[in-house]
C-alpha cells in the first residue's frame, strides 16, 4: 500500500514535515484522510485564536512529490475562516 505524508503548511513559518506517513490505497483516501485530520486540528486553532486561513495540508507521496494541499478553510468552510480572522 502507498505512504503518503501530510505536512502542515504555516504560510508565515514554512512547512511543518510529517515524518511518519499513513498508508492509503489511493491519492483518494490519502485526501480523505487529510480531511479527518484537518476536522481533528480544529479545537487548535480556537484554542489558539488562530485563523486557519493561514495554514494547509500538503498531501505528498512516498516519494516526496507533491500530490494535493487542502487548505483548513476548505475543511472548515470559509465561515470559520471569517470568524477567526486577525484583525
């Protein structure tokens, strides 16, 4: 089964790499499951007062090639990015 890795991108700070990786069967469930973790990440950035406007998943394969980026205001819906917004 592939290995796929889900880096946190900060569009201030860079990239935050995922060492580990996930197995998935496809580029498909690798999104999916960028979904989930994303939807997991959310009490972060209310705790944080953080807007996830700034950040995103970069989706890449087992061999470091770039496959999708889901931006959190995607996972979230825009509304949330609106409500969290710096001011």
């Amino acid at each position: 089964m592939p290995r796929f890795f889900f880096h946190i991108r900060d569009v201030r700070l860079g990239l935050s790499r995922d060492e580990l990786g996930l197995d998935c069967p496809d580029v498909e469930a690798a999104y999916l499951e960028a979904c989930r973790a994303g939807l997991d990440l959310r009490h972060e950035f209310v705790a944080r007062g953080q807007s996830p406007q700034d950040f995103s998943i970069v989706i890449a394969n087992a061999a470091h090639e770039f496959v999708s980026e889901l931006p959190f205001t995607v996972v979230f819906g825009h509304r949330m990015a609106k409500n969290n917004a710096h001011p």
